[in-house]
C-alpha cells in the first residue's frame, strides 16, 4: 500500500488557497486600478533596496554558487532522492528540457538578441560607449547574467525540496516544510504562513516580470507574421490563445502536459540556435562566444562583486542587481519545481545537471543571438541600436529575425518558440502554486487539476493587469524589493538541509549512491512532532 494511501489523500487546503489567490487577484487588480499610485511607490522603495542591500545581493549569490559546488563535490554528493535504489522518474533529456523550458522562458527570447545591444550603447565598467570593447563585454555580460549564479540560486533549494519530499516524506510541496528542519514546528503557525507568501509573492512578481516582457513579444511577433495590426484586440488574443495552451498543460499535469510541451520547446529551440549559427557569420558567432567566455572565466570574480560605489553609473542597478533579484524570487519557485521531478537522482548529479544544461542552454541561445545582433549592428547591415530606442523590444526582434534566410519559416518558428516558453514557465508556476495550496501531497502525487487551472486563469488575469496597465516597470521593481526578504528565506532553506543532512547521515561517506533508511527518517520525523 502506498503512503498516500495510508496518509490519506491531496486535498485542497483551504486557509493557504483563498489568501494565497488573493493576493494573485489583488495584484492583478492594482495594477488595472492604481497603476500610477503603484509605480511611484514601487520604484521609490526599489531605490532604497538597491542603494542600501545592492552589497548583500551580490554576496548572497556568489555564496549560493559556492555553497551549491560544496554540495555537489563534498560529502553529501552522493545522497539520493529517494529512499530505495530507484532510477530517476524523468530521462536526462525530459528533465533538462523541463527545467531549462520553466527556469528560463520568455526572457531568453526577449533579451537574447538586444541584451548586448543595450550594452553597447550603456557598457559596464565605465567603458566607451560604442567601443570594441563595449562589444566584447557587452556580450560577455549578457552570458554572466543568465548562467552560473542564476542556477545556482534555482540548484540549492531544489536540492532542499527533493530531500524533504523523496526522502523524508513530508506530505506537502511547500518552501514552510523545507524548513521545517531549522524552525520546527514552528512552520505550522505564523512563520509557515509568512513564509509561503513572501515566496507567493515573489512568484508573482517573477511571473509578472516575464508576462509583461513576454506579452508584448508574442503579440508582434504573431501580428507580424500574420500581417496583421497590433492594437489591445490582438493582444487579448494573443493571450486568450496563450492561455488555452499552458491552461491545458497545467491541466494534464506533468508527464502528460508539461513534459510533453518541454521536450516539444527544446528541440525547437536548438534547431533555431543552429540555423542562426549556419546562416549567419558563423566564424564571427564562434569567436566572440569563445572570447566571452573567456573573458567571463578570466573576470569572474571581478563582475561577481562590482557595484561602482564611488561613481554610481548606475549599470549595477539597473542590470546586475536586477537580474539577481529576478533569480532570488524565482529561486523558490524553480526549487519546487525542479525538486518535484528530480526523484531518484543523487545531491551530485541535481547541482550539476542543473548548473550544467541550465548554463550551457543559456549560453548557447544568448551568445549565437546577441553575436548574431552586434554583427548586424556593427557592420551596418541593420541600425539595431536605433531601432531598439525609438520602437522597443519586440520590434526590435521582429526586424532582426527577418534579416535571416527563410525569413517566414523563421519568423514563425520563432513566434512559436515564444508561445512555448511563456506557457511552459507559466504551467509550471501555476503547478506549484497549486501544490502550496494542497495538502498530503506526496512526490509521486500532483494537485488537483481544478485546483491547478484557477491557478493558469489568475495568471492570465496578471497579464491582463499589465497589458492594460503597462505596469512593467512596477512588477520589475517590486521583484527587486521582494528579493531581500526572500535572501532571508532561502538562507534559512540552505541552514535546514544542511541540518538534516547532518541528522541523516552525520560524517558517513561512501563511493556509492547513499540511501538513508526509512526507519531512521520516521524515527527523526516522530521525535520533531512530538
């Protein structure tokens, strides 16, 4: 007999989903009605976080990618997620393109080819605008941005969930249980409760975020290719449509929906990869992806901790820290997620599969694409700066996709490529707020599929907020101010497992894949709820 079956089983829990959606429709709700009141305070206090805290953003990342390679390398490595010698539930690929498809989404898409554009013209480091080396740092910046601590942030608490899912058994795929180790029974009152909403709004200004850079994209680069006119009805549209797919994919859950849609996104992301790579200046793509990441290796210390505190240029604000607390609030998230399906993988092979296909999959899209961009730029083929300035992001996008051969077929790939990315990182969110608000919850289980779609419509209704309230700007910097107290929260999730790998396993180390046995756990379980 199963342990659901015993411990009875998932059922909506109602005193975390009515605040929990709440504060989802309430956000949706602010932006539509107060949108001016809502970005004067939003960008007021993002200034004092960034001012003050930059400094604890930037040491909280590189000691979450530290501390992710301690896990993977130390004594602990070889810990499996589960309790018997079971093989991973997803193949390598499925669970590569599943993490990589939830982890980064829209974003790649959105940034990819004008992230180094934008560098260009507002280099780092007080270089030249316009310069050779504006170019080459520019590109390289973008590669830092999107790579290692990105995932090692997303790494650790995913490495957290698994244990306290696959090997303690704890009923409930929450970040409150992941706690649960460090403040014990305390997570079942207030702090479990502030805990899980600070990460549900976190989640929703993440999603936020990629919703309002998404949104847009989508909307022109299907207006474009159906040579239609882009105006508020085509957008509605666009998001009905959106909203169908991943509504559908969160409805039929993991194995059937999610997975499926991932696998279907990463193939069709490397084939686009691959024919910008052929049809473009192909030996101009190679070398400065091999510069960059040279260059990247060579500063990464460098660039891990530079805040121009004496000048205050501003890059470090507006870009850096920015990027790190859109990590660091969808570091729990992601830590859900990519938990829930490592089952049957060892500390060792989470960290690094994660870091490996997440850094690798970022870096291939980003340095073929922005090189690809800046060769345009720089010989004059396209005034992609200009261009970028005066009509924005998607325009942008559009215009540079339609310089490649086959411009249609490409053009078309790529608007589904978007639509596929936004879905698949959107029904993974809508999967795992679903799962906060479920309880007996095991790691085999899923939530509720009504449960799972009022989730995927409340998302919609946020998209909708911000198409109507173009409250980007708002979203971004309520990422940014959200982000410090969640670096609390996730130093507390990164204090836990260590504890209970301790408690576990004490100083045991063996070459082969340690499983920690059922008895000891319910015994360790037992004492703390008694």
């Amino acid at each position: 007999m199963k342990v659901s079956q015993l411990q009875g089983q998932p059922r909506l829990d109602l005193p975390v989903f009515i605040p929990a959606f709440g504060i989802a429709i309430m956000a949706a709700c602010l932006l539509v009605f107060k949108p001016d009141q809502a970005q004067t305070w939003a960008a007021h206090m993002m200034s004092q976080v960034t001012s003050q805290f930059g400094w604890l953003f930037v040491c909280f990342g590189f000691g979450t990618f530290v501390f992710a390679l301690w896990l993977a390398f130390g004594r602990f490595g070889q810990v499996k997620m589960a309790r018997t010698d079971e093989p991973p539930e997803y193949s390598e690929l499925s669970w590569a393109a599943m993490m990589f498809s939830a982890g980064i989404g829209i974003g790649l898409v959105s940034w990819s080819f004008v992230e180094p554009i934008y560098y260009l013209s507002t280099p780092p480091l007080h270089i030249d605008p316009h310069s050779p080396q504006a170019a080459e740092w520019g590109h390289m910046y973008t590669l830092f941005h999107w790579s290692f601590v990105p995932w090692a942030l997303y790494a650790v608490p995913s490495v957290a969930v698994a244990y306290m899912l696959h090997v303690r058994r704890r009923p409930y795929l929450r970040i409150s249980e992941v706690c649960r180790p460090l403040l014990g029974n305390r997570v079942d009152g207030w702090i479990g409760k502030l805990i899980d909403t600070l990460i549900i709004l976190g989640l929703v200004g993440g999603a936020g975020t990629s919703l309002g850079l998404g949104v847009p994209l989508v909307s022109g680069l299907t207006t474009s290719l159906l040579g239609i006119e882009k105006n508020l009805y085509t957008e509605l549209g666009v998001i009905a449509f959106w909203t169908l797919i991943f509504g559908a994919s969160a409805y039929k859950g993991l194995k059937a929906g999610i997975r499926i849609l991932s696998d279907i996104n990463i193939f069709l992301a490397i084939a686009l990869v691959l024919l910008v790579l052929f049809v473009g200046p192909t030996v101009f793509i190679l070398s400065m992806s091999a510069n960059s990441i040279g260059l990247m290796l060579d500063s990464f210390p460098r660039i891990s901790f530079w805040l121009d505190p004496i000048e205050r240029g501003g890059f470090p604000d507006a870009w850096t820290l920015f990027y790190w607390a859109w990590w660091i609030a969808y570091a729990p998230l992601m830590g859900l997620f990519f938990g829930r399906i490592s089952r049957g993988r060892t500390i060792r092979q989470m960290v690094l599969g994660i870091l490996t296909w997440g850094s690798l999959g970022c870096i291939s899209f980003l340095s073929v694409c922005g090189s690809y961009a800046l060769h345009l730029e720089l010989s004059g083929a396209l005034e992609v700066t200009q261009l970028l300035n005066e009509q924005g992001i998607p325009a942008t996008v559009v215009a540079i996709v339609k310089t490649l051969p086959f411009s249609k077929v490409v053009l078309a790939a790529f608007t589904l490529l978007s639509f596929v990315f936004l879905a698949t990182t959107l029904d993974s969110s809508a999967y795992v707020l679903a799962s906060i608000s479920t309880k007996n919850l095991y790691g085999e289980q899923e939530p509720g599929k009504r449960n799972r779609l009022a989730w995927a419509f409340a998302l919609a209704l946020i998209a909708v907020g911000l198409l109507f309230a173009s409250g980007l700007d708002t979203v971004k910097s309520l990422t940014i101010i959200l982000a410090l107290p969640l670096t609390i929260v996730l130093f507390v999730i990164f204090r836990a497992l260590t504890r209970v790998l301790n408690e576990d396993f004490g100083k045991e180390v063996q070459k082969d894949a340690l499983i920690v046995a059922s008895a000891k756990i319910d015994a360790n379980n037992s004492d703390k709820e008694n």
